[in-house]
C-alpha cells in the first residue's frame, strides 16, 4: 500500500480533448517538490512546444479486483493516438482530461479488494484498455489483466509484450497456424507491415515453431531485420513483389497476419493459397466487417477474420517466458523519459516506427 507519507498527487502526460497529436500531450507535476519553471522555459528542452503545469493529478486508488502499480514503462500503441484523433468518440475517452496508454509495466504498491495472486513489491506487466493511465507515476490496471514479470525480462522489454505481443499471437492462432514444433501442418504465413510493433512479434512467433515458411513484408531499410528474425523471405513493400505481397517463386499463403492498413480485400484474395487462405485483419473496419460476415455467410474458402485481441494472464506469462529464455526479442524503436512522452507519440503517430516506442519511466527526466 502506498505508506501515507507517500505523496497522492503523481506526475502525469493527459490531454484535454479530441486531436492535437503530439502537441495535445500536457506533462502535469504537482507543485510539491517541483522547480517553478514556467512553460516557456521547459519547451527549449524539447523540439515541439509541450505543455507542462503545475496541476495535481491524484493518484489513483485501486477498485475491487484491481492493483495499484507504480509504473516503471509503456509501451505506445496505434490505438493509443486514435482515441485521441476521436476514432471512439464520442465512448472513448470516457472523460477529459485523459491519461492514455494501455499497455503498461510497473511494481505493485497497493491491492484493491479481492486480489489474490499478487503482492505489494511485485513487479507486473498489465493491459488497462480502454482505461488507459500508462503515462504516469502510477496507474491502476485490472488485476485479471496483470501477470508476473521475471526478473530476467526488463520493464522495457515486459511493457511491449501484453497488447503488441499478445495480439501477434492471437493473430496467429486465428489464422490457425500451429505454434509449437510440429503443431499442425506446415503453412505459409505472410505477416505484412512485419517491421511494426506487432509484426516484430507475428514474424518471430511464426518462426519459432519451426515448420512454416515466413514471408514478410517491410520498407527497405529493414529487410535484414526481418530476416535476423526469421522470416524466410522479406519484401520490400516499395517493389511490384512487395505490392503483390508474393515474391516471384514465393508460395501463396495459407495465413496472413494483415499489421499494414488501408489494403482492400481484393490485394489479397490474389496472394492466397488455392485451396483456401485465412487473412487476419488486425484494424477491422466496416468495410472489412462486411466482408468477413460475407465470407462467413458463403462459406468462402478465403476468409477475412477481423480481430480485437485481448490478453490472458497465462498468455502474458507464455510471452514472459519465451523473452526470458531469449526465443522471443523485443525490438524497440525508441524510449523517453514521461516529460517527452509527447516525441514518442509522435513518432507512433509516424506510421515509421521499427518495432516498439516506450516511455521508461526509469530514465532521467528534464523535469527532476
Ligand atoms: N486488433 C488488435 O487487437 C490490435 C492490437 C494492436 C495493434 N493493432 C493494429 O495492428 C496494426 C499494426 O500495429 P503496430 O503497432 O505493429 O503498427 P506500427 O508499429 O505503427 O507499424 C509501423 C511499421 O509499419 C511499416 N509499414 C507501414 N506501411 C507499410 C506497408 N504498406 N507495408 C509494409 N510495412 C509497412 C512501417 O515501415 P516503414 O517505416 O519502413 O514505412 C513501420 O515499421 C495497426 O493497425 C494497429 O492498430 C490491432
């Protein structure tokens, strides 16, 4: 429990209202124990004019079934900025201000009522979504939605495995490509947009089982990461192969783990196995829903699976132990300290990320 000598205002990234990207972010710090530097001052220290004021954020208090962490790192997700931009206006924020980001790495400090399972010192990874909380000193998450980290996987690395991970497996398991050695047949499996946060992960997790055969697709620049992480064949999504999503000998495919956005139906349909391929859609949108239910009302042997995946403790741990036992990298694109969280929105809001972009609360930050 957070000892009542602990302060119960926290240091905070939120923002007010719908849009404004990057520059929307706001780093709140109490006025206790915080030099009175004004606004101007603090926005040399960073490329784009961010907002810091002196607002106390208090911290929050754990409900029945959740845990109080103090947060060590989160990880940025796409989901993160389009609650922003007002994708789920108006459900989603439910309130302003608003402290986002969902996937999260912290130590327990404080458990609501009816948690079994964990205890205060106890150092998790959890998913809070949509509730969000991530960019602050502390944040509250669902106990059911936490699992233990090890020690031998770091806050850094334990913050990017509960949603980008976890969704890379689930996908996976949607398309039904087996994930242990000799786990069903051999099939081969396209992972597209593979150098993102999610398709890092789709690639190795494909690889791993050992018998399907992994086509990926990326920029140029990062064709030979795709392939230090398994992939048997990397297609720079700028060349007519890349847009075919097949290389010119390449096998069609049996499963598709769809990371890119924006490709119609009709740019797959090509690239899949005759006898029947699966495409999992991981930015499911009308259009896209559509024709899932189509395909599924047809029985079409090409099927679009659109997914919303979310985290079980014990797939949580299966992902801690596969990056413990270093099967399982984590390919982080940048960190940065909360009062710069706004460049790490940033550069998700990009679309040009290499893997994952985290804020470590445990590096320097310009505002101590
Ligand atoms: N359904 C769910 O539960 C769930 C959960 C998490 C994420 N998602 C969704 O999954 C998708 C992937 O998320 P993410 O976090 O992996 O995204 P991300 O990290 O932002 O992806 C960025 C990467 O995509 C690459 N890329 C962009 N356009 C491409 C193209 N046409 N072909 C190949 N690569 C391309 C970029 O390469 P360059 O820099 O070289 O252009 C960059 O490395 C997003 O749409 C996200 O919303 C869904």
């Amino acid at each position: 429990m957070a000892s009542s000598s602990s302060p119960r205002t926290m240091r905070a990234v939120q923002y007010d209202r719908y849009g404004g990207g990057a520059e929307g972010l706001k780093v709140r710090t109490p006025v206790h124990g915080t030099n009175r530097l004004d606004v101007q001052t603090r926005t040399h220290l960073t490329d784009s004019p961010v907002h810091f004021q002196h607002v106390e954020v208090p911290i929050p208090s754990p409900k029945k079934g959740e845990l109080l962490l103090r947060m060590e790192a989160a990880s940025i997700n796409r989901v993160d900025w389009k609650f922003q931009n007002g994708k789920a206006r108006p459900f989603l924020p439910s309130k302003f201000p608003f402290t986002p980001v969902c996937e999260l790495a912290g130590e327990v400090v404080e458990l609501g009522a009816g948690v079994s399972g964990f205890s205060q010192g106890d150092k998790v990874i959890a998913v809070n979504f949509p509730g969000g909380g991530g960019l602050a000193e502390y944040a509250v998450v669902p106990a059911s939605q936490a699992a233990l980290r090890p020690p031998e996987v770091s806050a850094v690395e334990g913050a990017c495995l509960p949603i980008a991970a976890f969704t890379a497996l689930a996908a996976l398991r949607a398309a039904g490509v087996g994930l242990d050695a000799g786990d069903g047949r051999p099939k081969n499996v396209l992972v597209t947009a593979a150098s993102g946060g999610v398709g890092t992960f789709a690639v190795q997790l494909a690889s791993l089982a050992g018998h399907h055969h992994v086509t990926a697709t990326c920029g140029a620049r990062n064709l030979d990461l795709i392939r230090s992480l398994g992939a048997d064949e990397a297609l720079d999504y700028d060349t007519p192969e890349g847009a075919a999503l097949r290389g010119p000998s390449g096998p069609k495919h049996d499963a598709v783990v769809h990371c890119g956005e924006g490709f119609p139906w009709s740019a797959f349909k090509p690239a899949l196995a005759d006898a029947g391929g699966v495409v999992v859609d991981l930015t499911p949108r009308l259009a896209s829903v559509a024709v899932a239910v189509l395909h599924w009302v047809l029985f079409s042997r090409k099927k679009l699976v659109p997914l919303i995946a979310s985290a079980k403790e014990e797939d949580m741990e299966a992902l801690l132990g596969m990056v413990s036992q270093g099967k399982l990298r984590v390919v982080i694109d940048s960190r940065y300290p909360l009062s710069r969280a706004h460049e790490g929105w940033a550069k998700s809001m990009s679309g040009h990320a290499t893997g994952k972009v985290v804020v470590d609360m445990g590096v320097a930050d310009d505002t101590e």
